[in-house]
C-alpha cells in the first residue's frame, strides 16, 4: 500500500517545475516582467477528475475565500487530524492515497484545494502569506484535537509557516520543501537573467497579490516551530535542492529531523523507507 500511496502523492510535485519553468523563460526570453508575475501568482488550474473510492465527505471552508475540500473519516478510535497540502499546480485529488494510509492509522484526514487552485476561491498563489492563514481558519471548522500538517513542495512550505503561528498543529511532515520564496525563484533563472528583471517580476506580484514575498520564508518560520517536524528531501533533487531543506532544518526550535533520500529526486521523495520514516516520527512524537 505505500508504493500506491507514493505514486499518487507524486503527481503534483512536477506541476511546480512547469510554473517556474514558465517564470524563467519568460525572463530569459526578455518578456516584460509582468508575464513573469503573472506565472508566478496564477500556476494553472488542475480540474479535480479523480472521484476517492473510500468514502468521504465533500467540506466547504469559508475561510474569506472558498475553498473546496475532502474529509475522511477514520473507523478506528480517532487520534487526531492530518491536513495533506497539495503542491503548485495540483489539487485535493493527489492525497487520496495519503488519506488512505493515514485513516488506517486512527486519523481523520481534510484535503482541501488551496487558494487559487483546483475548485478554489482565490485569485493568486501567494506561497503561504496568506495560504498559513487559510489553513488556521480552515482548523476552526473542524472537530478539536491535535493537528498532523502533512505538506509536500508549496504545501510543505505552507506547513511549516503555519505551525510556527497556530499551537494546534503538533507534528509537521515537510515532504520537498523551499526554504524561501526569492531563494527558489532565483536559482530557477538561468544565468542570463538578470537581478533587475526578476526583482521587478517580484516588485509587480507583490502590487498585484498585495503580499511581501520577504516574509515567504519556510526557514525563518522554523525558528518559532516547537512542535516536532519531520523534514523529507530527494538527495538528487535539482529542482528545488536539499539545501533548501538543510536550512530549514538547522532553523527549527523544536524536536526535528532530516531525512536525505538516496538517489529520489523532487517527485520521487516518498519512498517506502520515508513512509517508515513518518510513521516512526509519528509514533514517537504523536500526543497521547
């Protein structure tokens, strides 16, 4: 069941490549950097195709925007909550597998599109300026209890930045995370981009987005983190490298560790030794 539950993770985490794929050929190509932006705020709405074979509930989050949702019910004593937080581009669909592993485990698991994404409210991606936000609220409307945010790529990022502001959040599993916002957008241009264009594509999707893509940072975030956080990485992920992951990990307050997979890149992280990984984080740092 891992492997099933791994395939179906992986598909979104290539999504995120396409967005910024467009962003650098857009500045390299000497397009103004207001197409730039333009990529950067509005990754391509993925339409949710796949229907979950277990049963579930369809949720609707008011959370000043709508966002469109899953709840899976565990059968088993309930110990808590996971939140799975999709990737660029993506939507709820890619966490049916992980709903899967996690209600066997005595969870009920939320998948909800993020804003801007899939059956969404929202006019732009912000990376988690606002998306931590969207989380928190969403929590109010679910049942009490503590708080698994399960994220992998953009969904990690957000992950992390909300459980450095909400205490009901009480494990983190970051799953091919950035560690900020202007570090992975710069490395994704090519040499021949210059600084000026890709700080005025940035200067332009702040005005637009009315968020500070300074304060889009996973790492500094870390560093008010005292829950437990399980940080995952493909050691050859040329996408988004570990690094970004190593220096979250050295930020982090709280009971952390680092998993570097061996030869996984970024769409392939969630091998059947990182599931073991997670379930072994969980079972030692679970509450209760």
């Amino acid at each position: 069941m891992l492997g099933s539950v791994n395939r179906r993770a992986e598909g979104h985490l290539s999504r995120r490549l396409a967005v910024w794929a467009g962003v650098v050929t857009l500045l390299s190509s000497c397009m103004p950097p207001s197409w730039a932006a333009n990529a950067l705020l509005h990754p391509p709405r993925r339409p949710v195709t796949q229907v979950p074979a277990a049963k579930f509930e369809k949720v609707d989050l008011d959370v000043g925007i709508h966002l469109a949702g899953w709840l899976f019910r565990t059968e088993r004593p309930r110990r808590g909550l996971v939140v799975y937080l999709h990737g660029v581009g993506d939507n709820r669909a890619s966490g049916i597998g992980i709903a899967a592993h996690f209600t066997a485990l005595g969870f009920d698991v939320l998948a909800y599109d993020s804003r801007a994404h899939g059956e969404s409210g929202g006019d732009a991606c912000t990376y988690g300026f606002y998306e931590k936000r969207d989380l928190s609220r969403a929590l109010d409307q679910m049942a009490p209890g503590p708080v698994l945010a399960f994220g992998i790529s953009l969904g990690a990022g957000v992950a992390l930045q909300a459980a450095a502001e909400d205490p009901r959040i009480a494990l983190v599993v970051a799953v091919s995370t950035y560690s900020d916002l202007r570090t992975v957008a710069s490395e994704r241009a090519p040499f021949f981009a210059s600084r000026g264009n890709i700080a005025e594509a940035f200067r332009i999707a702040e005005a637009e987005a009315a968020f500070r893509a300074d304060e889009v940072s996973p790492a500094a975030a870390a560093a008010k983190i005292h829950a437990p956080v399980l940080v995952i990485h493909g050691a050859d992920d040329h996408e988004t490298p570990p690094a970004h992951s190593e220096r979250v990990y050295r930020a982090l307050a709280g009971p952390k560790k680092l998993v570097l997979v061996p030869g996984a890149h970024h769409n392939d992280a969630l091998t059947a030794d990182a599931w073991k990984q997670i379930d072994g984080w969980i079972a030692s740092n679970w509450p209760g």
